[in-house]
C-alpha cells in the first residue's frame, strides 16, 4: 500500500473512531507532533514502534488501523466505495446535529431505493 493509501486509510480509521491526533497521542503516547507529520505526508509512515502503540492503547491490530491486509502479507486497498468518499461521508456525519441525525438517515433510505 502506498503512503498515500496508509494516510488515507489511518485518517479514516481516526474519523470512524471520532478520534484527533492529539487524543490519540494522549492514550498511545506516542508524540502528536509524530501523528501530524504523518498525516501531513512530512514522514512515509509511522516511525518505530508507534503503529504498534496506538494500536494497543485502542485494543485494533495495525491491520485495522491501515485497511486490513491481503492472504500475501501485503497490504490491501481500502475496501468499500473508496477511502476518499468515505472520508468524506463521515466528515459530513459529524457535522449533521444530533437532533437532526434520524432526518438525515431517513433520507438516505429514501435515496437508496
């Protein structure tokens, strides 16, 4: 998987779990500064063991974390849609009032059929 994709994949996983770098390097002790430069594409990836502690301090694999991995031992692309819409769809939840949740996926049944 590319850098890109991991970034991709790691930011979809922080925003399925309603989690912020900083919450993140609160619980997993790994520096906020590390998790940004990261997620800003400054560094290819997660130095040293920093992958296997955030995903300890959160109870997921690395796997999990990163979109799963392929019967190789590679790893796979992010499954669904696209990581992309994804990201999207869920950036766009959270920003919907809570109060007016139960509309909006009243809608998107309507929309699906």
């Amino acid at each position: 998987m590319t850098t890109g994709r991991r970034q991709a994949a790691f930011r979809a996983w922080m925003v399925e779990a309603g989690l912020r770098p900083t919450a993140i390097a609160l619980k997993s002790g790994v520096a906020a500064t590390t998790i940004y430069s990261f997620l800003q594409g400054k560094t290819s990836g997660l130095r040293g063991d920093a992958e296997e502690r955030i995903a300890a301090a959160y109870g997921v694999t690395v796997d999990d974390m990163f979109g799963g991995s392929d019967a190789a031992g590679g790893a796979s692309e992010p499954r669904g849609a696209g990581i992309d819409e994804a990201i999207l769809l869920l950036e766009i939840w959270r920003d919907v009032p809570p109060e007016r949740r139960a509309e909006a996926l009243d809608a998107l049944g309507r929309f699906r059929r």
